[in-house]
C-alpha cells in the first residue's frame, strides 16, 4: 500500500473495462469504438489523500474520491478490519430485524442530532430521499386525504437520480431526456446571490429567497404542500451557500404552513461542512435529514433516512389500522457492513478531531482561493462552507457571463495531468457548468490545500492566459 503496483501489467484490466464496463456520468466516445484516444481511468490504490492510476501516477484527490464521499481518506485499517470482522460475524439480515452494528451506529448518529430520533437504513442517498418522499405521501394520505402530498424542492439542489428523485432536481441538464416525470413535485428559486434574481444583498437577499418559498407556497395551496427538501449548502448546482437570514426565514415558513422539513446531507453529512450536519450552522430543526456518501466514507455502502419522532409518531399512533406503519423495504439497508463502517468513520473523526481541522482548513483554503481570485479575472465568485469549495469561472466580471464549459473542464484535465483531481460541476445547469468544485477529504494539511491552489493556478494561466 505504497504506491507502487505490485503487478506492473494490468493491461488486461484496462482492456476488460473498455471493452464491459459503462462509467458513470462519462461520454465513451474517448475510449470505446474503432479508434480510442486515449484509455479509461483505473484508479489502482488510495492512501490518505491521494490515490495511482493504472500506470502508477499519483493524483492528490481533492475531491474525496471524485464525488465527495472518502471524508476520512484512503487506506484506513481499521474501518476495513471492522468491516471484516462484522462481516464472518454476520453479512446481512433483513432490515425487519435489527442488527448489532446497526444498533449501536444509530445511537452514535442521534447523538450528533438533538431533536432527531429514528433512523431508517438505505443503500444510496437517492434511495434515502425516496424513503422521505414516501413517508411524506403516505402522512397525506393517512392525514390530510392525500391532499397535503406536494414536495418543494429548489433549483440548483439535486437529489438523486431514481425517476422521482430527478423529479425533485433543479438541474435541468441532468434531468433532459429522462421524463415524463413523477407529479407532484414544485420547484422554489434557488438563494445564489452571484446570481441574483433580487436587487438586494446580504440577509435581505437571504429573506427575499426564502420568501420566494413562501411564494410559491401560498400559489400551490399551503393544504396541498406536505413537505420542502432542500440541501443545506447545494452541491453539483454550484457548491452555494445559502445567504445569511435566509434559514431562520425557511424553518419559520415551514412552520406557519405545517411543512415538513427535508434536509439532504448527502454530500454536507457527517463532517464536509466542519459540522457533524450542514444544517447544524443554521439552528434549523429539520424532520428529515438524509445521507450517504461520507457516512463510512465509501468504506461501504450505507445511506440514512433520519427523522424526529414526531414523524416517527405518525406511523406508530394507530395500531387499529393494519395500513399504519412505513410499508417500506430496502433489501441492502439490512447490510451490516455500512453500520460497522460508519462507526469506525465517526471515530476517527472525533478522534483525530477532523472537524475542527474541517474548519480550520476549509478557511485556510477559502482565502487561498480567494487570493487566486484576485490574481485570476476569470474566477468570478468563491464560495464554501469547512472543506467544501467552488470557485465559478467567468468570461466576464461585469456581464458575470460564465466560462465556456470546453475551458472549464480544460482547467480539470490540465490539473489531472499535473496529478491534481478536482472537480468541476458537470452536466447539471444548462450553460451553468462552470464552477470548479472543492472537497479534499477532512484529513487535508495546508501543503495539500497549497498543492490544489498552486495546481489550479497554473491550470488557469494555461486555458485562460
Ligand atoms: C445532494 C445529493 N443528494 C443525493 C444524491 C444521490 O446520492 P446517491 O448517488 O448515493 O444515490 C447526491 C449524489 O451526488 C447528492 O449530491
């Protein structure tokens, strides 16, 4: 685990996944077909934060294994022997019956979340939304005549890429091609003051965009509007984080109008922000809160649905109906190995307090992108929130008019071939793709985060001159 292939010949790797492997979110032209550019990527080993490809190159990760997922980083021992050992223990049973690791790793989990109470196991964050969005429609039904079933959910937010979850995504880029979609789902403004739709700033922009919720509400019919799922600081729709005044404003609406609310930690989860929660910034009190990716880091596949118990109540309180009880399952949640994982995950964390290194790394690189900025004309806005970053490309600071996404992804590509992964958001607003994204795992040093800015740097004086 050094780096160093044992096996230097993995052509017949490379070779089986051209020929049978369909990557994710990824145009084949470049590999597959009579006259391949250029090979598909392997990624071999991982250590700490930085991982080698198939030739042995070494990459720094500055994106937690490409979607912000590796929060702890690569090569962690003791996540993998737990997981090991909970595994000849016992793999899996049905989520019908509860589980050691799945016991122990939800007490954990509540700890980190006064005011929430349950949690309901799942295998992907997509999954872990649909489980949100069933129990809202099944509350309307048992409660409000299956009138108060509407789901709000912002521009920009994405929520998964199950037909109903793309029905709840503000990205209309990765949405095309993919309806008819799911009825019932209402799209609110997004709260990115860069690109503003109000001629205000600061908290009053903040209550502006929130108000636009209330907007929309009132037009829908608040009786019609069961629940707003909303992601803490938005992720692939630009890493935006929200204004000030703008939460307070969003949980006091959801209240006036007996909303539910739905908070998508998928990616802001357990740590990304410098909190244990995005939402934990805000003092919000949400209904559902939703993760995945960094809830085991990727050690194994884990999602949760987490609720308060007053949502809990409302499938418990009426045992004369066979109907009332969450008649959902979800065959991987009863996977064991995520829980054990996640456990190990969050011990780390406190352990080698990765949260205060979060923040005080995520501020450390916010003004290193910040002084990019004024270095680099093309950088038009910086934004994020502990180790979660954007930076969005502009071919103008006055018309804010965005970079061409051919040069955006130029800046991605020449950092790679510098050994530098970064990200940049992809297919998800159209002629919006233009931010370059940020989300080295919590374990990041100053060299590390130099390293990103100084790779990025010379990436923009190449494209952009
Ligand atoms: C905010 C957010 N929610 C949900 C999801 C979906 O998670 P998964 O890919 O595990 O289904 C993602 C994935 O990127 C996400 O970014």
């Amino acid at each position: 685990m050094d780096g160093k292939l044992r096996d230097n010949d993995i052509s017949h790797v490379v070779e089986a996944d051209r020929a049978h492997v369909w990557h994710h979110l990824i145009q084949h032209a470049g590999w597959t077909g009579p006259d391949p550019k250029a090979d598909p990527r392997i990624i071999v080993e991982g250590r700490g934060m930085r991982v080698w490809d198939q030739k042995g190159k070494e990459h720094l990760d500055g994106v937690s294994g490409g979607v912000w997922t590796v929060n702890v980083g690569y090569g962690r021992e003791r996540i993998a022997n737990a997981v090991r050992d909970q595994l000849i223990k016992l793999p899996y049973f049905a989520g019908t019956a509860g589980s050691i690791p799945g016991a122990l790793f939800s007490e954990k989990l509540i700890s980190k979340m006064p005011g929430m109470s349950r949690v309901y196991y799942t295998n992907s964050g997509s999954e872990a939304n649909e489980k949100a969005f069933k129990m809202v429609r099944q509350i309307a039904h048992k409660r409000h005549g299956g009138k108060k079933h509407k789901i709000l959910y912002r521009d920009r937010d994405y929520h998964g890429t199950t037909i109903a979850c793309l029905s709840a995504g503000g990205q209309d880029e990765r949405n095309a091609q993919y309806g008819p979609y799911t009825p019932g789902f209402v799209r609110v403004p997004h709260c990115l003051e860069y690109r503003a739709q109000w001629d205000l700033s600061g908290e009053e922009y903040g209550l502006a965009a929130a108000n636009a919720i209330e907007e929309v509400i009132l037009r829908e019919g608040p009786d019609t509007v069961g629940a707003l799922c909303l992601e803490p600081v938005t992720a692939g729709g630009g890493v935006i984080v929200p204004p000030e005044g703008y939460w307070p404003r969003v949980q006091e609406i959801c209240r006036k109008y007996d909303i539910l609310l739905h908070i998508d930690e998928v990616v802001c989860g357990v740590g990304r922000t410098g909190t244990w929660f995005g939402y934990q910034h805000y003092g919000v009190e949400p209904d559902f809160v939703t993760m995945a990716k960094g809830v085991a880091s990727g050690y194994a596949a884990i999602a949760c649905c987490v609720t308060n118990e007053r949502v809990f109540e409302m499938f418990r309180d009426d045992a004369t109906d066979p109907m009332n009880y969450f008649r959902d399952i979800s065959t991987f949640g009863g996977c064991t190995a995520g829980p054990a994982a996640a456990l190990e995950n969050m011990a780390i964390i406190e352990e080698e307090g990765l949260l205060d290194n979060t923040v005080a790394m995520g501020d450390y690189m916010l003004d290193q992108l910040r002084a990019l900025k004024d270095k680099h004309a093309v950088i038009g806005d910086v934004r994020g929130k502990g180790l979660f970053l954007g930076a969005e490309l502009v071919s103008d600071r006055g018309s804010k008019e965005p970079a061409p996404e051919k040069q955006v992804q130029a800046v991605v590509a020449d950092c790679m071939a510098q050994g530098v992964v970064i990200g940049a958001t992809n297919r998800s607003l159209p002629g919006f793709n233009n931010t370059l994204c940020y989300s080295p795992a919590l374990i990041a040093t100053r060299d590390d985060i130099d390293h990103l800015v100084s790779a990025t740097d010379q990436a923009l004086t190449r494209v952009f001159g």
